[in-house]
C-alpha cells in the first residue's frame, strides 16, 4: 500500500527545465515547484533568467528540455492561448495594455469569453460583463476611470490596468514580472495591498527587485543566477544565505 | 430613415446620409451615363478600401496585394460572361466553336474543366466571394499561423500579386493572357453594354457599397473590432489574455479579400473587361494609397479616399499622363507625413470642429436671445 507516499500535488511543477539561445544556457536544468495559493518570488541578478522563465511558463518561449506540469497539463506543448485558457495568467515588465482602448474595453478584452473569432463577433456587454468589469476596476483604483482612454493614464495606473486585466481572466497562476517597478512610494504601496487582496484564491509567481516589497509580500522566495537556483526557502532563510549575500544582495 | 443611433453615432451618421444622398441622388441626377460610369469604376475601388480599413487601420495588417483579390472576384465574373458571350452561334467562324476566342487564338480545342462551372450564374455569384476567400484563407493561415507579419507580410503579398499577374499573362489560352478577359456582352442574357444597363448596375453597385459598409461598421463594433485594435497595439498582451492572434488576422484578411472581390466582380460587370493590369503590384498599391488618403481608420474616408484620388487620377492623367505617377507617389508621402489619419482625419481635426462651434453659437445666441426677453437670467 503506497497510498500514504503520496507525493504531494503542487499546481505548478517546473522540473529540469533548460532552454539555450545558441548554446547559450539562459535556464539551465531548473526544477521550481509553486504550492497552491502560495506567494512565490523570484529575486537575481540582472541576465539571472528569471523572465526567461515566466516567458518558458507561459509558451512566450519554448523551452529546450524539461517539463512544466499545470494541475497536471504539460504546458510545454500548449499554444500560449490555450495555456492562457488552462488557467495561467501573465504580466509583462512594462504595462502592456492597449493606449487606444478605453480602460472599460481594455478589461472587458480580457474576460474569458467570446475568445474565437466568432464568439467575438456575437459577444455581448451583458450585465455579467459589465458588473465584472466594474468589480475589478474597483480592486485596481481606476473605478472612475473606466471611459478614459488608457494613453491617459499614469505609469502606475497602466500597471494597476494591466493586472487588472489578469484578474479578469482569473487565473490560478498569476505570473508578474517586476509589478511596482517605476511606481511612486505611494502607488507601490497601494500595490502591495492589491496584490495581498487578489491572491486569495490563486498562486502568484512574482519578480522583483524592491527588496522591502518582496518582504511584505513573499511566502517563500527562490534566487536565480545564471540559470539555476542558487537559493531557496523564506525571506530569513535566503536573506542569510552567504551564496545569496554574495552574488546579490551584498551588491 | 431608420437607424439605430448606437450604431452609427453623430457624426457617422451625417457621412453616413452625406454618401448616400451624393450616390443615390446628386451623382445620377447631375451626370451622364459616360461619367456616371466612370463613378462606377472609381467605386469599385471602395470596396477594397474598406476592407483595407478593416484589415490595414484597425488590424494593422498591410496588404500590398489587395489586387489580387479585386482581380479574382473580376475574372471569376469575366469567365462567366466571356463564356456567355462565346456561344456557338457567336463564335462560329473558329476553328472550335463555342469556347473563348482567346483560348481557339492558343489553340486550345476543349474547354478547360475549371472554366465548365462557370456556365452556372449561381456557381459564379458564390466563386466571386469563395475563390478569393478561400485564397486568402490559405496566404493568411500560411503567414500569421507561422507569425509572419509587418512588413514582411506586406513584402509577401507583392510577391503574390507579382506571380498572379504573371501567371495570367504567361497562361495565355486559359486566361486571355495580358489583354485579359474582353469582349464580354451579357449577363443572363441581359445586355450589360447599354446605358440603361450600366445606369442599373450603377445602382446595383452602390447598394451592395452600402451593404459592405454596414458590415465593416458591424464588424468593427463587435469586441472583434476592438481586439483588432488591440492587437495591432499589443500582440502579445491579446495572445496572453487567451486569443488565438492568428485566427483573427486570417478573418480581417479573409474579410478584406471578400470586399475586394466584390469590387472586382463590379468592375468587370461596369467596365466590360478584366486584365492582369488591375491585379498587380502598381494597382495593389494604389488601392492602399485611396485607403490612406481616405483615412486608413474611416470606413468613409476610404470612400471618399477611393472617388477623390481616382477623379484625380482621370483629370490629371488626361493633361499630364507621364506626371500622374510623381503626383500619386507626392500625395502617398504627403498624407503620411502631414496628415496620418487622411481626409477623415483633417474633416475631424480642422472642419468639424468649426461646424460643431457654429452649431454651439447658434444654439448659445438663441439662448442669449430668449435670454434677453427674460432680462438678467444668470450667465451659464
């Protein structure tokens, strides 16, 4: 009887994962495993790869070997729409939103319906969509804001936008990449609160390079350099790590 | 005239009447049959515009290849009537009566099996949208499934363009070759070379304009049209939020073919003759020049774009034959440097403002007026 060997069930398994660029081992052989409603961060230095591996998670990039498991799909053989529609969701470095579109058109693109082309053209702004859109806007501060076209808003509202976009899609992954980079103290602040609020019922893998917002927000952190894990566990634990005080945090 | 106030809203409203008023009404009562019928074929252009509004200005998907579609549609219409025109009784004096002249002048004894559909009208009328849809279905999942797109994509659509017009011109015997499909005389048994005929396509034509641009208004106000706009901005961000990018830059491909080939198909019926000359590189060009003169976001301005440049064209190409080119190409440079969103752009940035500031000034001196009666009442 095996039953009580069990191994655990993470919601995303990363296991020997490596991709090249020309022989060049941007990830090389990482294994990363991510808990259900787990805060995960990924901290390293600049060329650590840690992008790279958002981008391998998400299908921007395909990797070279290894497995990536989602609640049990391979994700490393799934268009990046259908890994969208699997359930992981993605956040760019810079706001990535579309400055033509008002804020309203910009979160209703995002909600997961009418996603061919002729469920879009039979789309509906029915009261379902409108609430939903009204709900999020509200989490990201930009309730009053819904008409405005999106070339109009800060830095740091483009941001809030863009992860609102992600919550629409209600993902059980939420990958962010660098969230309150370029944001006031204020707007950073306000940030952190939001993403506290949203990973209720989700797992988020985060990078970032705001130490003190990495504090307030990690469960457990992994260190990257040149491809590979150089540390991992709580912030505690990494923070005095001497590998990780001399490759990053002692720079 | 009823139309829903949310699908057109104020000021697409008034192009809207505007367009029709001018085509339905001043341009029949005001012109003879000759120029009518030049109108027409300056018209045939429209339809390529518009969907190049759909594909180019919202998807951002540049077509340089837009003749090749026009040309389908045109020469899957010419082969239906040429083949009419060639009954036996007509052709008598070759040496194989009852096919083309073309194909008896190459020799050719047996009617090729891809011309025997085109007896049936009905075939024809479904061909005309089907063969260039079909082919457009083809390119565009060949391209945008692989991602290529920008101005790779627009360099491969010459290159389509190139090898069709080479491909009918070298085809002399199944195609009629560089002079193309002429000599076409009925349609159904309908002399379409009258006046009468060509004062009734007229009409023809500009209802079917009007229906192609309901159904690129239609197209652009769905969530479609939005995530066209979307996805000319941020790809990305529209494939991550869980769309297939592809697929929808095959449909605004697939949607801009089937214009296209309607317009040719019109052409052909209007002018009487199909060629390799309106499937090429130059004609493909100049049909995304209307558009961007037009403006390549007004589903209008693509007409206006379409009957202004080709008006143009006719004046001064007339006067000055070898100067026309310089002038178009001039013109091209011109409206994207100076003016990006073409004349739609100028009406809204120059003209209607100062019709919307008479309006406001005419409502605020009535108000001034009733205001003086009633002495004193409070400034607004």
């Amino acid at each position: 009887m095996l039953i009580g060997h069990r191994p655990k069930e993470f919601l995303l398994a990363v296991e020997a994962l490596t991709v090249s660029f020309d022989g060049f081992k941007a990830v090389n052989d990482l294994s990363l495993y991510v808990e259900e409603n787990e805060i995960r961060v990924i901290i390293g230095p600049n060329g650590a790869g840690k992008t790279t591996v958002l981008d391998l998670i998400c299908g921007k990039t395909k990797a070279t070997s290894g497995s990536i498991q989602f609640r049990g799909k391979e994700l490393t053989k799934l268009k990046e729409n259908q890994i969208v529609q699997a359930g992981v969701g993605r956040k760019f470095q810079t706001p990535s939103i579309y400055e033509d579109l008002t804020v309203f058109e910009n979160l209703e693109i995002s909600f997961p319906r009418g996603r061919t082309v002729f469920g879009s053209l039979t789309f509906q702004r029915d009261a379902a969509v409108k609430d939903r859109v009204e709900e999020v806007a509200e989490m990201i501060f930009l309730k009053d804001r819904l008409n405005v076209y999106a070339d109009q808003l800060s830095h740091g509202q483009k941001q809030w936008l863009e992860i609102g976009m992600l919550l629409i899609q209600n993902p059980d992954l939420l990958m962010l990449d660098e969230p309150v980079a370029g944001m006031s103290v204020s707007e950073r602040a306000k940030t952190a609160e939001l993403l506290n609020r949203i990973i209720k019922d989700r797992s988020v893998l985060v990078i970032e390079h705001d130490m003190k917002f990495v504090e307030d927000i990690a469960h457990k952190v992994t260190v990257l350099h040149q491809g590979q894990i150089l540390s991992e566990g709580t912030m505690e634990h990494v923070k005095n790590d001497p590998k990780v005080v001399e490759v990053y945090l002692g720079h | 005239m009823i139309i829903n106030s949310r699908f057109f809203n104020r000021s697409e409203l008034i192009g809207f009447v505007a367009l029709a008023l001018l085509l339905f009404v001043i341009l029949p009562l005001t012109l003879d049959v000759f120029r009518l019928n030049l109108v027409a074929k300056y018209l045939t252009y429209a339809f390529v515009a518009i969907g190049l509004v759909l594909c180019w200005g919202y998807g951002g998907i540049l077509s340089l290849g837009q003749g090749v579609f026009f040309g389908l549609g045109g020469y899957c219409m010419a082969m239906y009537l040429k083949l009419e025109a060639s009954s036996v009784a007509n052709t008598k004096i070759q040496s194989t009566p009852g096919i083309p002249d073309f194909m008896d002048w190459n020799q050719i004894t047996a009617l090729p099996f891809f011309w025997k559909p085109f007896h049936s009208l009905t075939f024809t009328i479904a061909a005309v949208i089907l063969v260039p849809g079909i082919f457009a279905l083809i390119i565009g999942a060949a391209m945008f499934k692989r991602r290529v797109g920008g101005t790779y994509f627009a360099i491969i659509t010459q290159a389509v363009a190139a090898i069709l017009t080479i491909l009918i011109v070298g085809q002399q015997g199944y195609t009629g070759g560089i002079n193309g499909m002429t000599d076409l005389r009925t349609l159904h048994g309908w002399d379409i070379r009258t006046d009468h005929a060509k004062f009734i396509l007229y009409f023809v034509e500009v209802v079917l304009l009007f229906g192609c641009i309901v159904a690129a208004q239609f197209i652009r106000l769905t969530k479609l049209g939005r995530i066209l706009v979307a996805m000319r901005e941020k790809e990305d961000r529209v494939r991550f939020s869980g769309y297939s990018v592809a697929n929808f830059k095959i449909f605004a491909f697939c949607a801009a073919a089937i214009f296209a080939a309607i317009g040719g198909a019109m052409f052909t019926l209007e002018i009487g003759f199909m060629s390799p000359s309106f499937v090429g590189i130059v004609p493909s060009i100049e049909m995304v020049i209307y558009t961007a003169v037009g403006g390549r976001m007004s589903i209008f301005g693509a007409v206006w774009g379409s009957l202004l440049v080709n008006f143009a064209k006719t004046s001064l190409s007339e006067s000055f034959p070898q100067l026309w080119l310089f002038g178009l190409g001039a013109l091209f440079i011109a409206v994207v440097l100076a003016f990006p969103d073409g004349l739609s752009g100028i009406w809204r940035d120059y003209v209607q403002p100062h019709i919307d500031r008479l309006i406001a000034s005419r409502k605020s001196k009535a108000r001034w007026a009733d205001g003086s009666v009633a002495d004193g009442a409070p400034a607004e």
